[in-house]
C-alpha cells in the first residue's frame, strides 16, 4: 500500500451551470457572456491592480452575478 496518496473533488454543480451560457438560441448572447468572464479571468490573474483595474473587477462581477441570475 502507498505510503502517500491524494484526494481529489470538484464541485458539478459549477461544471453543470457553465454549460447554460450556451443554451441561448441567439449564440451572440452566450458569446457576450464567455467574453465577460474572459474579461474577468485576465484581470484576475494580474500581479498587481491598478483602482481601475479593481473598478472593473467589480463591475464585472456585478454583471456576471446578473447573467447567470438570469441564466438561471
């Protein structure tokens, strides 16, 4: 027996709503979505933030939060 092992999850619930992005007749609608939170992915992986850097971070979030409620 190993004397180390690891223990993985992942939470599917995530995994199944990211696909509702793409539910939308109009794929322009989901497009606008995927690009909000590539937006937000890039701001989020800087090193450093700048006040408008972290303005837009948050408003990004507010508008993400809005498109997946409606999503939903």
């Amino acid at each position: 027996m190993p004397s180390k092992f690891r223990i993985a999850s992942f939470n599917v619930e995530n995994l199944f709503g990211r696909s509702k992005v793409f539910n939308f007749k109009d794929h322009a609608v989901g497009d606008q979505i995927l690009g909000k939170i590539d937006e937000f992915r890039k701001l989020l992986a800087k090193d450093n933030y700048s006040a408008q850097d972290k303005q837009k971070i948050v408003d990004l979030y507010v508008q993400l939060l809005k498109d997946y409620i409606i999503v939903t």
